[in-house]
C-alpha cells in the first residue's frame, strides 16, 4: 500500500510538471492586426526563413521551417512552399518571388528575442509574424507571440525524490509559438459567427469583389440568394456584378427586385 500510494504521488508530480510547461494560450500574446475569418484557404503560399538575432544567426530558417511544417499538418492552406533566403531581400522581392511561384500570400517573421535556458535559467523565444497578400501587398495578418520555459528544480520529499529538469529548449518555444499562430489564422471573429448564413455567404462574396476575384464573388452572392432570395445587399451586389460585366438588363433585373420588396 505504501509503495502504491507513492507511485500514484510521483506520478501527479510528473504530471502537474508537464502541464507547466506544456500549457500554451491558444493566440499569439499581441494580435495586431486580423481578418474576421481566413478567406485565403483556397491560397498558396510561400514561407520565408525569418530575420534572426545576432545571437542565434539560424534561429529564423528554424522558426520558418518550424511554422511551416505546422500549417502543412493544420491544412490552413490550399499548398505552403518554404523558401530559404540566403541575402537579405526586400518586401518587394519577397512578393515577387512567390508570385512567380503563383502563390497569393506571404508569410515573413523576424525573432525578437532568442535566449537557451538551463537547469537554472529559463528559455524564451519572442516571434514577429506578418502575412501579406502578394497581389494587392495589403498585410493580413500581424501578431507577435512569446513562449517561456522554466527548468523544473528537484525536489526532496518525505516519500520520493524528483529530478530536476533543462528548461525545454528554443525549437520546443518555436513549435509553441507556431501552433499559435496557426490557431490565430484558423480564429473566427464572433461578429462573423452571428451572421446569418446569407450574410456570411455575402460577407465572404464582399471579400472576393475586394480581391477583385468577380467570378468568386458572384459564386458566394448566388449562394446567398439561394439561403435568402430577399437578401437585399446580395441582390444589390449582384446589380453591380452585372453592370461591371455590361450587362444591363440584368442589372436592372436585380435593382427591381430591391425596389419591388
């Protein structure tokens, strides 16, 4: 019974450590800037290796290389390509590289702060991250995320004795870091969530006619007549697809209708 009750404390030792260290919060720390929902899931896109400090000169290809792997297994996106970058390149060759490439998105980063705790010290691993729509060179995304981790001391109890543990290391940071950012692509904002279906079908058609992808966006406004045939901002949009394309009848087809409810 003694060596039972032993087993069962050491094990919750282990596992109250474990989740110490392993809990992670969902998003990056600082989300500057985001959409309500990732529109780009049908995109291709292009990982550089990011900036790195001067005290760890690989840290940046690790973390890209890092990220990169997350968002193949997430299937954030349609395909992720990784491109390692020898010399230092603009933004603007950066965006014509991946459209030669025929990706729409970028992904670019920069390590802020690099440091490989011990038994005594802690890790931290603090990342820059930025996606920019190649075509239209708006940025999409924006966040900066941070990750420690703390060495676990021994420890002497009455009943057993605990090992002291390395703090994790910078790549086990990084992998943290990229899960969050994955979690930041994949987040829908709750103002999205409340829509009705008609209007997320209109909202994501929106999206399209601002990436100037009409026939996209014509799919999504059909989808949201089909949910709603009185959706007004569906019907108006669909006027305007109409004029852009020269066809007037029809325009006038659908402003009719808004003016006949």
């Amino acid at each position: 019974m003694p060596y039972f009750n032993k087993k069962i404390f050491f094990l919750l030792f282990l596992l109250l450590s474990f989740l110490s260290i392993s809990c992670i919060s969902t998003l990056p720390e600082y989300v500057h800037k985001r959409p309500l929902k990732n529109y780009w899931a049908e995109s291709n896109v292009v990982v550089f290796s990011f900036d790195s400090p001067v005290n760890a000169p690989y840290a940046g290809y690790a973390a890209a290389k890092i990220l990169y792997q997350e968002l193949i297994k997430s299937n954030i996106f349609k395909q992720v390509v990784f491109e390692y970058v020898f010399d230092d390149l603009t933004l603007e060759d950066k965006i014509r590289k991946s459209l030669s490439k025929g990706c729409e998105l970028i992904i670019t980063g920069k390590i802020n702060y690099y440091f490989e705790g011990s038994l005594l010290e802690e890790s931290r691993v603090d990342e820059e991250i930025q996606i920019t729509n190649a075509i239209s060179k708006e940025r999409i995304w924006y966040a900066e995320t941070i990750r420690t981790g703390k060495p676990i001391k021994s420890k002497d109890y009455f009943i057993f004795a605990s090992k002291g543990k390395k703090a994790p290391t910078p790549m086990d940071l990084m992998t943290y870091n990229a899960k969050k950012i994955c979690k930041m692509i994949q987040w829908v904002s709750p103002d999205f969530e409340i829509l009705s279906e008609d209007m997320k079908m209109v909202n994501i058609a929106k999206h399209y006619l601002k990436e100037k992808d009409i026939e996209k966006a014509n799919v999504y406004f059909k989808e949201a007549l089909k949910i709603n045939p009185d959706n007004f901002a569906a019907l108006y949009y669909m006027g305007v697809l109409h004029e852009e394309k020269g066809d007037k009848i029809q325009a006038m087809e659908m402003y009719h209708k808004i003016i006949n409810k």
